[in-house]
C-alpha cells in the first residue's frame, strides 16, 4: 500500500512539473572550417535535451499542451578555448481552434549570440544568477516564447513570464555580453523585454490577444467578422509607429506574421483594408513586396 501510495505521488509531482515546450534545436557549423565536428553534435544533443527537459514554470502542461518552437543555431566561429560567435534564430507557434493550423507568435533572429561550451559539461540554468551566457540566451527566449503563447490567449496572461526574462536581462547585463545592455544599440534582448512590459507598448499585447483569441480563434465560427477584428488588431499595434517609428518590438511582430496576413487577407469574404495595407506600408516598409500581394 506504501509504495502505491509513493507512486501516486510520484505520478503528480511529473504531471505538475510537465515541460512546457516541445523545441527542436538545430546547430549549423558549415562555416567552421577544419574543426572537430563531434562537439557540434554534441552541442545540439545537449541544448535539445536542456530545452525539452528543463521546467520552466510552475504550470501543467498535458503533451498535447505543449508550445511547438525551434531554434536554429549558425556558428560563425570556434576557437580551441572553447569560445563560439553565433547567430541565434527563434520561433514559436500556437494551434488554432477547432483547425489543424499553428499561427507564428515569435520569429527573431538574434545575431548577438557569443558563449562559451566546453563538451559535455552540465547544462543547467540558475534563475538567481548568471553562469553561462549560453544557458541565459537560451532561457531569455524560453520565458519570452512561454510568455508570448500566454498572451495569446488571455490578455496579460504572460506578464509573470515576460518578468522572468526580464530578470534574466537584469542579471546578464553587468556580464559584457553583447545584447543584454541598454547601452547598445536599440534592437537588442534588453529593449525587446523592456518594451513589452513597458505600457506605452500596450497595445502589442493587446494585438497578440485580440488577433488570435478573438480573431483566428473565431474563424471557423464567423470567417468575415474574424477578419475585421484582425484587421483592428492590426491597425492597433501599427499605432506604436507614431510613438516609436521603427521600433524592434513592432518588427518582431511583423517578421512572424507578414505571409500569413497576406494569407487571411488574399481570399474569404472581402473587407475593406485599404487603410490597413496603407498602415503596413508605414510601419513595415521592409515587407511592402509582401504586401503588395494583399487582394484589395
């Protein structure tokens, strides 16, 4: 009966503690020349297993539940101390209801990715300290991805997550690694964090909320009228333009969803979007070839 008992209990605590994410991460090293390819493999064995294995939070997700996500890694250069240069590129999606489609939340390449790796040593990630630039990177983006999907479906339903990441900045800042400081350029993990959390830039997470809860959510109930609270979500976060043009938050969120806002606008019931592709054009000129296929 004891050991019954023990195995219940055992059985909670993995159900409560459940992974959150279900991440494939991918280590390119092509451009490395003459380098021992093994620890490259190794690398991406280890990260996986980090990504998939680590609790991030103190919710239960069923398997089913969990947050598809990728990360795909380019190594620039390796050095026989053990020092790596990289780029880091970062994405997530969400299913949508009643549909066998998963909408993009978060596509961010991050170019400022340096660390330190020395095979197969213990990945592990301290919440209350920096120790490895490579385990915060990595658990930077966790909590924005968490926070992201969060978000999405309830409004500031991330907020605890995005603060998490925020921690992580707080701490790596003081490290010298490129990308956690304010005191460089404004496209970086630090004013990306920042300006969520900051309310002048609520309406990016009122638009998360509102474009796939109430919209893509929707869809399959009422196609016409989905589309017209997309196109409100989206005339709401290109507002952010007028208080910070440009702005990296504002990219990031254009950089996930730019084909598939062609696609819900190219076919279905028509609605006017004449001042949204107008808007578009504004804040995301750099995808004007995209939106140039939006069907009026």
């Amino acid at each position: 009966m004891r050991k019954l008992i023990l195995f219940l209990l055992l059985s909670m605590v993995s159900f409560s503690n459940a992974q959150e994410l279900n991440c494939t991460v991918s280590v390119n090293y092509d451009k490395v020349n003459n380098a021992n390819g093994q620890v490259f493999k190794t690398l991406q064995t280890a990260l996986n297993d980090f990504m998939n294995k680590t609790v991030w939070t103190e919710q239960s997700f069923d398997q089913k539940e969990k947050i598809n996500c990728s990360m795909f890694i380019i190594i620039d250069t390796y050095d026989n101390n053990n020092n790596f240069t990289a780029s880091i590129q970062v994405q997530a999606s969400r299913p949508i209801f009643n549909s066998t489609y998963s909408s993009p939340i978060v596509n961010i390449n991050d170019k400022e990715f340096v660390f330190r790796y020395i095979e197969f040593e213990n990945l592990t990630f301290s919440p209350n300290s920096f120790d490895s630039n490579l385990m915060s990177v990595l658990a930077f983006y966790s909590y924005l991805i968490i926070g992201t999907d969060a978000d999405s479906f309830s409004q500031n339903g991330g907020s605890q997550y995005f603060r998490m990441a925020q921690d992580i900045v707080n701490l790596a800042a003081p490290s010298g690694y490129k990308g956690w400081s304010q005191a460089e350029r404004n496209q970086n993990r630090f004013f990306l964090i920042n300006d969520i959390l900051a309310p002048t830039f609520s309406a990016y997470r009122e638009t998360l909320y509102s474009y796939h809860f109430e919209g893509l959510d929707n869809m399959h109930k009422d196609l016409k009228t989905s589309k017209e609270t997309i196109k409100k979500a989206i005339l709401n976060i290109s507002s952010l333009n007028s208080v910070r043009p440009n702005a990296y938050l504002t990219r990031t969120f254009f950089d996930a969803k730019v084909d598939e806002i062609v696609s819900i606008f190219s076919g279905g019931p028509n609605v006017d979007i004449t001042d949204m592709v107008d808007k578009l054009n504004k804040v995301s000129p750099t995808n004007s070839n995209k939106w140039s296929q939006v069907k009026f």
